[in-house]
C-alpha cells in the first residue's frame, strides 16, 4: 500500500502527534512512532524519514573503520545530524518537510 505523502494536513496537530513524531529524528527512538504512531500520517511521515536516516546514520558509523574512506563518512555522519536537526525543526513547525532522496526511500518502506 503506498501512502500519498505529497500533502499532509498539518494544523491541529496534536501535541502527542508531535512528540512522537519528534522521536523520529532521535536516533534508535524512531521505533517508537513506527510501533505506535501508524494511525497518524504526520507523525507516519516523520517515521519514515527518521527510519532511513537512522540507517545512513548506523551505515554511515559502520563505515568510518573503511581504510581511506573514513573521512567520507565522517562527512556523511555529519550530514545526518544535519538533517536530523532539520527533522526536528519541522516537526516543531507542524511542517513535513520532504528531504531529497531520503523521502523517496522512506515512500518505499
């Protein structure tokens, strides 16, 4: 079943909505909306996003012992605190920012 996730009603928002949806862009904490938030297409699309994130996140860490492409991901490590900030941030704003290439994966889980 594939979500249209391209608008998403955003006012209104629930403040148990947003707290679940900011646990998304906390690292492991993105399984806590994924079990309990799937009712929830806000907090759905933070999920998802976070879920992807997450795994650059954990790929990204394994991949720093790679001999000479260590510095990379170190750039990539950097680049998922950087969109995780910004996850947080649209969740604050009630917004669902689509980030480029990781909304397009997280459509597809």
């Amino acid at each position: 079943m594939k979500l249209n996730l391209s608008w998403i009603p955003t006012e209104g928002i629930e403040v148990r909505s947003r707290l679940m949806a900011a646990f998304s862009y906390l690292g492991v904490l993105c399984f806590v909306p994924l079990l309990f938030g799937r009712d929830d297409p806000f907090v759905n699309f933070h999920a998802r996003q976070g879920l992807v994130i997450w795994i650059w996140g954990v790929l990204a860490l394994f991949a720093l012992a790679v001999p000479g492409l260590g510095w990379f991901f170190r750039f990539s490590a950097s680049l998922v605190t950087t969109l995780s900030i910004f996850g947080l941030v649209s969740v604050a704003l009630h917004k669902t920012w689509r980030f480029p290439f990781i909304c397009d994966l997280s459509e597809k889980l």
